[in-house]
C-alpha cells in the first residue's frame, strides 16, 4: 500500500488528506497555530501548489475547495475509509444526511435500525476518519445542542453555518 498525503488549507483549519488509489483514507483538521509546534517539516508547511498535490488526491482537494468556496453541496469520490464493520456502516449512514440536514443521534441510531445503539453510534461517528466528506458534523444533540465534535465545537458551528447561509433580506 503506497499511501500518499497532503495539506490544504480551509478557512478553518489545515486538512490533512491521505490516501492512494483505492480511495481516501483520512481527512483530518489540524490546528493552524500547531502547525508550528507540529510534526510538519518546513518543507511541508509551505503552500502546496497543485502539482505537488499526489494525483489519487486532486479530486479531494479540488472537491473540498469548491465546497468551501459555496459551490459544491455533494462529494463524489472513492472513500476507503478504516474501521470495524459497524464503524463503516454508521458512517455509510452519514451519506445519508443531505447537505443543508441535520439529524440527531437518536434519528441516526433509528436510521441503522436500533435505537439503543445510540451511544455505538456516537462514538462511531466521533471516530470518522473523513472530515466534512462524511458529514458527522450534521449530527446534533436531541435538544438541538451541538454536541460533541473531534474539530471543536466551533468548526461544527461553523460548518452547519456555511452550508445553511442566512440570507440577508433586502428592505428595498
């Protein structure tokens, strides 16, 4: 297995993407004040240009661009996400959650068909190794709370913000 990665910067964090041909395999934020302090050599935090970017990786990286930049609602790539069989199966349940949607735990667990897998599922979902592209950051607390979030609490904010925009009414 000859894994590549690489690093695009979001407005709310740096992604680190890997993977090889069969798929993506992890998308994860880092931390942009870390970075410094990070396991990243100087080489690697400079900007990636896209050339430098490993070619199983472009439709990623381009793909997450046009979705922070308000163009791009669903994903359409080879995900080979690692994890146990439940793990997989929650997280191919959060395909499910359309963009703009959010569902609870409770809806989720009844969606995998056992409600009292609640708990399984939650941490199933806080272990989703594909940020933003398995969208684990639409599930919300059954009081509508923002529960829980391996990005911070502030990036789920942030995510459920972008993709539902507040339309600002013009008084004229």
């Amino acid at each position: 297995m000859n894994l590549k990665t690489t690093y695009y910067k979001t407005p709310i964090g740096t992604a680190k993407i890997v993977g090889d041909e069969n798929g993506i395999q992890s998308v994860s934020v880092l931390d942009d004040d870390a970075l410094s302090e990070f396991v990243l050599s100087e080489d690697e935090r400079l900007e990636v240009t896209n050339s430098d970017i490993p070619k199983c990786l472009q439709d990623c990286v381009t793909q997450l661009e046009e979705y922070f930049e308000g163009k791009r609602i669903n994903f359409n790539l080879k995900l080979n996400p690692q994890g146990t069989e439940f793990q997989k199966k929650v997280w191919q349940e959060l395909l499910n959650i359309p963009f703009n949607k959010t569902r609870t735990y409770l809806e989720q667990s009844k969606a995998l068909g056992d409600v009292k897998a609640i708990r399984a599922v939650a941490s199933a979902n806080g272990k989703n190794p594909i940020w933003i592209i398995i969208p684990c950051h639409r599930v919300i607390g059954s009081d509508g709370s923002l529960t829980g979030y391996a990005g911070g609490i502030w990036r789920k904010k942030w995510l459920l913000a972008h993709e539902n925009p507040v339309k600002q009414q013009s008084l004229f």
